[in-house]
C-alpha cells in the first residue's frame, strides 16, 4: 500500500512538472504551440480509452499508474530538450 501511494505522488509531482513544460512550449505560440496541444489532447483521450478498458479486464491499479509514470516521463524528457 506504501509503494503505491509513492508512486501516486512521484505520479502527481511528475505530471506537474510536465505541465510547466507544456505551459512554457505553448507560451511560445506558432505552429509547435498548436502541435503540442494536438498531442496533449489525443494522448488524454487515448490513456483514458485505453486504461479504462485496461481496468475493466482486470489490470491492477499499480500498473496502470505505472504505465502513466513512463508516459509522464516520457513527455518530460522530450519537452526537456527543446
């Protein structure tokens, strides 16, 4: 039960952080602005289509909250680098 709370903080503080790297591509504006924003949304959509069917068939919480720190991380990395 620790870890999971632990990895739903680390989970909260990493998307946060995602969040301020988003706000800073899109304050840009231009075509990487909208880019972005197209990405946000179709990736929301797709991990809340794609884990709601995950939970239904069984897929432990802690794995669908793992799956969410590696995407998070993901986007934290590529928006790093810009």
């Amino acid at each position: 039960m620790l870890n999971t709370f632990c990895d739903i903080t680390m989970l909260a503080a990493e998307s946060q952080h995602v969040v301020g790297l988003r706000l800073g591509k899109i304050a840009l504006g231009g075509q990487g602005a909208f880019d972005e924003l197209l990405l946000m949304c179709s990736e929301k959509i797709i991990a809340a289509g794609t884990n709601g069917m995950r939970i239904m068939a069984g897929v432990s919480f802690d794995e669908v909250v793992e799956d969410y720190r590696n995407i998070v991380q993901a986007n934290a990395v590529r928006l790093s680098n810009h």
